[in-house]
C-alpha cells in the first residue's frame, strides 16, 4: 500500500548519523591518498624550488627517484593518513549537515551559493582538526635525503616552535580549506544535477559521480592553487627561522620577489592531483553510502 511504500522509501534514504558520515569519508580519504601522496610530494617540491619548477612534473619525479630513492615519493604518507583521517573525514563528513543547517532542506531552498558556504564550513571545521598534521606532512615532503620520521619532525619542530609550529599557516590553511571544499562540495553537487538531466541517469550511477568529481576537480585547482602555494611556502619555513609572518606577508612578498603568476605555479600538478583525489573520495564516499542503505549526496 501507499504508506508502506512511503516507509521503505523513507527508510532507504534515511538521515545516517555524524558519526557514520565522518567515518565513511575518513575511510574513503585514507585509501585515496595512499594512491595519490607520490604527486603531492611532486607538487610540493615544484612549490618551494624554482629549481624543481623548472624542470616540471616529469623531471622533479625523476630527479626525487634518482637522488633519494623510490620511497621518497612516499615521504610523509604516514602524516597524511593522520590528515585525511582528521581533516578529509570531517570536511566530506560535516557537509551534509551543514547544509541543512544553512538552510538546504528542499530542492527550492538548495542555491549554489549556500552549497558553497556549506563546504566552507565544513572545510574550516576540518581544517583546525588536520593542521598540524599538514604541517608535519609537508615538512616531511619538503626534506630531501634519507626519509624522515614522523616523530623525530615533530620533536623537532616542538623543540624549536613549541605548540604554535603545529599550528604554522593556520590562517591560510583554513582560508585554503574554505575556497576548495566550498568548490568542491558545491560544483559537485551542481554538476551532478547538470549530468543528471543531460544524461537521464540516476545520481547514484557511478558514470554521473565520476564526471561530477572530475568536473570539481578542475574548478578547485583554478581557485585553491594561490592558497595552496601559500600555505606550503608558510608550512615549510625553516624550523629556527620565520621568513614570512602571516599568509597577507606571504602573498606579498612572493607577488613582489617572483611575481603573481608564481602563486599559480605548480597548477598541473595540483591538479594532477586534484583530478583523481577528488574522483576517487567522492566515489569511494558515494559507494559506501550506497551501501550503508544511504541516498546520494
């Protein structure tokens, strides 16, 4: 009858709990940068040497293989299991919920722009957790030579900055966390409506997740790259010494000393890396909702 079909539709697509968002992205984060961490190291190399950015993707990779060895594409993975465990599981995780605290109850209510200040929120929520797990993780791929230890970076950097190092590009990392999971999570959620009504394929059908991530990918690169280059420029300063005080010093001095097309630097890479993790945590995430008896985002 009519209310028992209501029920098992209800039902399939029940609300799941915080604790079951955050853990499902965690997982399909952690599995996704294991596969991804070698073009991160690659992208943060070309970002902080005009040397490696000279020679390009092909080039920095051969170059890190040939001097230190192919685990060295690997440098800080263990640090970026943290990361995505604390600040992917809760920006994907969070998303969800914070679109219905801004309002995204119905089709009507769901703009584009409150979609966007749903990923910022989320993102910046996400971003105070991981911090200093990022910091860690792009020190450790920034050090050339034998492959450091999780550990010994952190008592190093404890030694020398205290609490506060863990805490080193705070202000442009959240201000990073906002503009690309903003992007994200909104130009996905857009793009997948778009694919939808091109296609007439259901917005569980893997094809329509695939070509909305991929599609989200590229807009993150063309707005995340100068927070990016920032962020990485602050994270990897010398552990006894401070070349930039804040993200706004930051901006300024690379825009005056190498010019404001140096904060796109490194945008194939970035995006390199973005196409894929983006493709491969959204759909990992949609599959395991789908499975849990959960509806599409």
């Amino acid at each position: 009858n009519t209310n028992g079909r209501q029920t098992v539709i209800a039902t399939a697509a029940m609300q799941p709990s915080l604790l079951q968002q955050v853990g499902m992205a965690g997982t399909a984060a952690v599995i996704t940068v294991t596969f991804i961490h070698p073009i991160d190291v690659i992208k943060t190399r070309i970002q902080i040497s005009s040397e490696y950015g000279a020679l390009g993707m092909g080039g920095t990779a051969k170059k890190i293989v040939g001097a230190e060895g192919m685990s060295a594409l690997w440098k800080g993975v263990n640090a970026a299991w943290l990361r995505e465990s604390s600040y992917t599981s809760l920006r994907l995780g969070l998303y969800e919920p914070c679109k219905v605290a801004f309002g995204c109850t119905t089709p009507e209510s769901t703009t584009f722009l409150k979609k966007f200040a749903a990923g910022s929120a989320a993102g910046a929520l996400g971003s105070l957790a991981g911090n200093p797990f990022d910091v860690l993780k792009t020190k450790m791929m920034a050090t050339e030579g034998a492959v450091p230890s999780i550990s010994g970076t952190a008592k190093d950097l404890f030694k020398n900055q205290g609490v506060q190092g863990f805490y080193r590009g705070i202000d442009s990392n959240i201000a990073r966390a906002m503009v690309l999971n903003g992007t994200k999570m909104a130009c996905y959620d857009q793009a997948k409506g778009v694919v939808v009504d091109v296609t007439g394929l259901s917005k569980s059908s893997l094809l329509v997740q695939f070509l909305s991530a991929a599609s989200a990918g590229f807009f993150m690169t063309c707005t995340v790259s100068p927070f990016d280059m920032i962020r990485t420029r602050l994270m990897n300063q010398p552990a006894d010494a401070k070349i930039y005080s804040n993200a706004a010093d930051c901006l300024m001095k690379i825009v005056k000393n190498e010019g404001p097309l140096t904060l796109w630097r490194g945008f194939i890479p970035i995006w390199s890396r973005f196409a894929p993790t983006t493709t491969i945590q959204l759909v990992i995430f949609e599959q395991l909702r789908g499975l849990m008896g959960m509806k599409s985002l």
